[in-house]
C-alpha cells in the first residue's frame, strides 16, 4: 500500500493541526511574556500607546465613536480597543496591549493560512513560525500600535487573493486602509491578480471603498482635517525624525531592518521572491507585486522605523515557505530570530529604568524639565512639571531647551535620558541648540543617574541641579 505525502506528514509531525496548534502556543507565549512592561505608565514602550488607549477609554465613557480630531491614523484599532475599556475605570495600557496582543496570535493563523493556500500545508507551518518568531513582529504584539492590525487584515486579503475570492479581498484591503491607510496598497496585487476581469475588480474597488468606511467612518465624514493630519504625519516619516540623520540609505535601512526581524530566513525569502517573479503562478503574483510595490513605498521616507516592514514578513515568509524541501533547513534558520526575540523579551521581564528614576525625583523639592518619554510625575512641592518638546528635523527648537530660561520660570531640576539625548549627541551637525542644551545641563550638578543592568531595562536617566 502506497502512503500519501499528507499521511507519511501527518505521521512525522503528527498532522498540520498538531504543527499549527505548537506554533500558536510558541507565539501566544511568546507575545505574554513582559506584557506588562513599563506600566502604569503609557510612554515607555511606545509612546504612540497614549494616542490609542486613553482614547478607545474615552470612546465608551462619555466621547463617542467620532475620534475628531484626531486622525493621524484611521480608527479601526480604537473601535477594537474600546469595548475592552468599557469596565475600566480609566484607561487601561495592558487591556490594550493584550488585545492587540491576540490579534498579532491571529496574524500568526493568517500567515499559515497564507503560506498552506499559496504553496501547500508545509508551507504554511513554515509560514507561520517565521511570524511567530519575528522579532519585529511579537515586539509590536506588546505594544498599542496599529501596525499588527495592519498586518493581520494585509495578510487575510493577500490569502483571500491567492484563492481568487476577489472582492472579498477588496472588502478585507479597505479594513486594512482602516487600521492604517498603508493598507490599501493591496489595490495593487488585487489587480494584478484580477486583471482583465474589470466587472471583479470594480466591485472589489467599492467594496475596499466600503470597507474603509466602515472600519473608520469619520475619516469621510471630517475628510479635510483627516486629509491634513494625514499629510502632516506622512511629512514627518519623509523629513525622518530623532535618530535616522546619519541613517543608511534607505534601501539599505530597511533591509537591514528585515533582516532584524527574520534573520538568514531573508535570504531564502527573497529567492522565493526572484522565484515567484520568474514563474507569475496565481500566488507568485499576489506575494510578489505586494511584497515589490509595499516596498517602494518605504523608499521615500526618512523614518526607517523597524515597524514600517511588518506588512512585509507574512508575503516574505510565504515566499520562503514555498521551497518545501528545505523545511527542515528553514525551521533551523528560524532559530536564529527565536533567539533574538526571547533575548528581548527577557528585557520586558525588568524594570524600567524611567520607573526608577520618577519615584527618586518624586522626592526632590522644586520644579522640574522632563525629556520626552520620561513619566510625567512631578517633584514632591514642585509646581512646575514642564515636558520637553522632542528634537525632530522638521521641529524649530524648543525654547524651553535652556537653562536660564528653564531658572527663569521656576525650572530646577531637568531629568535627561539616554532615548533622546543619545541620539541628539550622535547627530550634534543637526542639533546644535539642543546638543548646547545638553552640555550644559551635564555641567550642572549630578543629582542621580540610573542605569541599565542585571535588574533594569530601558534608557540612562539622570537627573540634574541647574541651580549649583
């Protein structure tokens, strides 16, 4: 009696669903661990976490589903977030962080899903671990950010591409467009992938057209602010921001933040990619006019920031899968960004060192100057709690960013740390004023100084005396 591929697998590994249940554990387990970081504050991990949480929270106590006007991104994820805020007395950074957390679960399921419909079952085993261990992709599991959302909703209308369910994807790419707008790049590969058949592709138009309307109604219905805050932030990621002025040219930034996330897995994955441009199958052009077009869209920023490619990693680990033969060889180069991402979850487990240094300085007496992504705690009879404004290349200076003007207004104390200031020192030629700003206040008296270590995570902060 001849044994079936699928049967000599299942026997082997004991069958797909066996495979697909170990991954999602491995990938549940691995976006839990140091979920709590940085909290009770909102800033620590991301700093766009304060954009989304406190306003799901409003949205059901007392604000309403309209987000005006704020529309830097679309409102999917508050909609979401919000009804998991309801019985929270105020807003709740981990509730956030563990829905978003089970929707980046849900995007490992996608991948497999993904990989099994466009190659077969090993290939969306192998798909789907390579998501599981992303590093980029579990350390925004962690976090209340909209990319997950973006990538999961991607990833179920490029699998629903590769199964010809046209308008379906249409319908699924406007929910993407509605979790963040880069979403609607999919257009892209639904006509390739459609192209001819201009009745499906109409209708898929429309119905991503409704889609994103449903997922983030007020974007239409305040179409001239969204439109300007829309402008503002993609700006903003063109001019770049703190960190990226002595970057890599961008190509090469974001490959190598890719690589960050996969590891040698990427080297298999963009032969998948040449193989799928050389063959043109249904799935090879669904993967691969995604994966190129999402690409050069990257190409124009400024902000090479690792979460720009997490759209990316589903397509590139499906085009990886696609060499079945080399299962084995794939799940041994996977183990290299395992590695990577349980070293970094093993920070999450510290403390921050910001949590340290606030409850110090919360014991000082008089007024003091935070830089940005420090806790907003004030001293213990200070009367002044002043936030540094973030140097940025598209910023003026921040006035404040002096010492006798900081002594002018009542300011003794100013608290430095490493998350800015590192970068400020490390591109002084686009930051005079404020790398001026530092060696002055470096000149002051130390009043403590926190450090990372066996115990503690995160940025240096130190906390200085302008008054001696």
């Amino acid at each position: 009696m001849t044994t079936s591929p699928t049967s000599e697998h299942e026997s082997r590994w004991g069958g797909p669903r066996t495979i697909l249940g170990l991954v999602l554990a491995a990938a549940v387990a691995l976006r839990l661990v140091g979920i709590r970081y940085g909290l009770p504050y909102g800033n620590l991990l991301n700093p766009d976490e304060q954009n989304l949480a406190p306003r799901a929270w409003w949205m059901v106590h007392g604000g309403g589903l309209d987000p005006h006007p704020f529309f830097d991104y679309p409102s999917l994820l508050l909609y979401v977030l919000a009804p998991f805020q309801a019985w929270q007395d105020e807003p709740s950074f981990l509730a956030a962080r563990l829905v978003v957390a089970a929707i980046g679960v849900g995007g490992v399921a996608a991948a497999w899903w993904l990989g099994e419909r466009a190659y077969g079952v090993v290939a969306g085993g192998v798909a789907a671990a390579a998501v599981a261990v992303a590093t980029v992709h579990v350390a925004y599991s962690h976090m209340t950010v909209t990319d997950v959302l973006l990538t999961t909703l991607v990833t179920l209308a490029l699998g629903l591409l590769v199964t010809d369910r046209i308008e379906l994807a249409g319908f699924v790419a406007g929910l993407a467009a509605a979790a963040k707008y880069p979403g609607a790049l999919v257009l892209v590969p639904l006509v390739v992938v459609a192209w001819g058949r201009w009745r499906r592709v109409a209708a898929a138009s429309a119905l991503l057209l409704g889609g994103f309307a449903l997922g983030s109604p007020f974007v239409l219905a305040h179409p001239l602010e969204a439109w300007e805050d829309f402008r503002r932030v993609n700006s903003r990621s063109h001019e770049g921001w703190l960190g990226f002025e002595h970057d890599h040219s961008t190509p090469i930034a974001f490959a190598d933040r890719l690589w960050e996330a996969l590891g040698p897995f990427l080297v298999v994955a963009v032969a998948g990619l040449a193989v799928a441009l050389a063959r043109r199958g249904r799935a090879d052009r669904v993967l691969a006019s995604w994966s190129v077009v999402y690409f050069l869209t990257l190409l124009p920023l400024g902000a090479h920031y690792d979460r720009y490619v997490l759209p990316l990693i589903p397509a590139l680990a499906a085009l990886a899968a696609r060499f079945a033969a080399l299962a084995a060889v794939l799940a041994l180069l996977l183990v290299v960004p395992l590695t990577w991402t349980i070293r970094d979850d093993r920070e999450l487990l510290k403390t921050d060192t910001r949590i340290v240094a606030a409850r110090r300085w919360e014991q000082l007496r008089g007024g003091i100057a935070l830089d940005p992504s420090l806790p907003y705690v004030a001293t213990a009879l200070g009367t002044i709690a002043l936030k540094l404004e973030l140097p940025a290349p598209w910023a003026p200076p921040d006035p404040n960013r002096d010492v006798r003007e900081l002594r002018a207004i009542g300011v003794r104390y100013v608290a430095l740390t490493g998350a800015v200031e590192d970068r400020v020192d490390a591109a002084r030629d686009r930051y005079p004023r404020e790398a001026a700003f530092l060696d002055a206040v470096q000149a002051r008296r130390l009043v403590f100084r926190v450090d990372p270590g066996r115990e503690l995570a995160g940025p240096w902060v130190a906390v200085y005396d302008l008054k001696r």
